[in-house]
C-alpha cells in the first residue's frame, strides 16, 4: 500500500488501525467496510466517511480481465506476485 495517495488522516489512520472496520484492497483499489460476520465480505465505500473526497474507481473487473486475458486461473496458485498489490495497475513488475 505504499503508494496510497490517502484522502485525509483519518482515512490513513482506519485502514492501518486493525480494531476499525475499513479496509484498503490494494489489488482491485478498493476501499470498504468490513461485514463483521467472520468471512472477508466489505461494502464498497465510493466516498472517503470523513472528508467526503471521492475514492478511486475499483479495478476489479479490470484485474479479472486481465488476468483472463494472461490465461491465468485467478483463484489459482499461479496468480503473479505482483497481482497481489498495485504493481499491476502501476506498471511496477517485480520481474
């Protein structure tokens, strides 16, 4: 999550405070509230809760698709490191 241009502190603050409900996913650049039902389920958040700044659109079908397009199983073993975090959409491969 290092190049996370946050909106505010408070936003900042949430997402690496782990007892707060809200969540980065640096993959598909999404931020979210946490469902607390013990699964990994969140609600997109398309607006900071603080400063009321718009977030950045997901890239999630984008993600997908690219990994479809690469012929790569997203839920696979083989999903490259650099999938895993921004790299992809930042153009920063690990290779």
């Amino acid at each position: 999550m290092t190049s996370t241009k946050w909106c505010c502190a408070e936003m900042k603050h949430a997402v690496e405070d782990p007892d707060i409900p809200i969540v980065y996913v640096a993959k598909f650049r999404e931020f979210g509230i946490r469902v607390l039902d013990g699964g990994s389920s969140k609600i997109l958040l398309r607006f900071c809760p603080w400063s009321g700044t718009k977030l950045p659109d997901s890239l999630r079908d984008a993600w997908f698709k690219e990994l479809d397009h690469r012929g790569i199983d997203p839920h696979g073993d083989n999903v490259p490191e650099e999938f895993c975090d921004e790299r992809w959409y930042l153009g920063k491969s690990g290779t």
